[in-house]
C-alpha cells in the first residue's frame, strides 16, 4: 500500500466488480439507440476507459474539461469549460460518466448544460457517491460504490495531479494536505 494511505477502500476486485454490473445495465438500457459516453477530465478518465470495454452496445466517446472557480478543496458549482465537446449531441442519449458525486454542484451545472444543446436524453453515471453530501438534488442513473465521507484519491482521482496511477481508491492521509 502507499504509505500516504490510510486505508484501501475499494481494491482493483471490487471496482472491477462494480464497473461490470454498471456496464451490463448500460448495454440492456441502451440496447439499440445512439449512445455517446461524456467524461470529464481528468479524474473520470481511468474509469471511463474500464466502463466502455464492459458496454456490448455501440457506444462513442467524448471528453470535456472543467475548471472550478473558487476554493480548491471545496467544489464551488461555478464552472468553466476548458475543452468542449468536439461535435453537437442532439442525435446522441449521452451519459454523463463522473469519478465522484459529493457536493453535486458539478454534475449539476454540467448537465444542465448539456441538455441546453438538446440531446435524446441526459444521464449521469458516476463510480463513487459520497451519500448525504449533496448540496443540490442531483438524478444519478447509475452508482457503482458508496463513498464515505472522506477525501479519496487513486484509479484516477488525484491530489494535486498525483495518486491517480494507484490501482486502488483510498482515503488519503490528511497529513499530505493539511
Ligand atoms: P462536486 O461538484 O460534486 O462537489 O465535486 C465533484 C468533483 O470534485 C469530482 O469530480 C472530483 O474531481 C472532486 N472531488 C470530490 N470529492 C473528491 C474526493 O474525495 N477525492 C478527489 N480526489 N476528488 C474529489
């Protein structure tokens, strides 16, 4: 284990688990429409990549980039788009696929602006819930594993750019950012 690790929440096994379960409700969902899969970067990206293999479907991919204004710990809700979609949606039922729901701020302002450019539909599936956090009410689809309340980092999810290599998601050592 990482010596900045506190303790491994979810190991390669059970995220493998997790994503497979969410990856065959997809495929049975979405059976026969157009579906186009919307990750944010860059903490979605590890996921992502392990939720499309496990989509029978055809299935397309597009990435945006997002900048939070405000604190940094703290997810401010106020939004700016650093890299958009590189095509128009309004053919597509897009999945919007997140690493973490905490505050909800994020996905919340994201999905309305998705669904200003008028796809079929608009749906959120995200890897890990933080439950209880949410400042906004926001509709997830699909949830593959409940977070506690701590800050986690690995397979994607950093802390200043680092950690997302680890195999594993964990709860950081409050000491590296405190
Ligand atoms: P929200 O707007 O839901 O509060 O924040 C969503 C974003 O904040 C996530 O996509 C993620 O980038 C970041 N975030 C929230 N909680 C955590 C956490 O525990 N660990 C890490 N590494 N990022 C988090």
């Amino acid at each position: 284990m990482h010596p900045d690790i506190t303790e491994i929440l979810f190991d390669a096994d059970q995220i493998a688990l997790a994503t497979r379960q969410m990856g065959q409700q997809i495929s049975a969902d979405y059976a026969g429409k157009k579906l186009l899969l919307v990750t944010v970067l860059k903490g979605a990206f590890v996921f992502m990549a392990d939720l499309i293999r496990n989509i029978e479907s055809p299935v397309e991919v597009d990435f945006m980039a997002v900048t939070s204004y405000g604190a940094e710990a703290k997810s401010s809700g106020v939004v700016r788009i650093i890299k958009d979609l590189e095509a128009s949606i309004d053919d597509y039922h897009v999945l919007l696929v997140e690493d973490i729901l905490d505050s909800g701020l994020t996905l919340n302002y994201l999905r309305k602006n998705l669904k200003s450019r008028k796809p079929l539909s608009v749906e959120i599936a995200t890897l890990l819930l933080k439950e209880g956090k949410q400042e906004v009410p926001v509709d997830c689809k699909y949830v593959g594993l409940i977070c506690p309340d701590a800050f986690v980092v690995g397979y994607g999810l950093d802390y200043a750019e680092n950690y997302r290599n680890l195999p594993y998601i964990g709860i950081l050592d409050p000491k590296v950012y405190s």
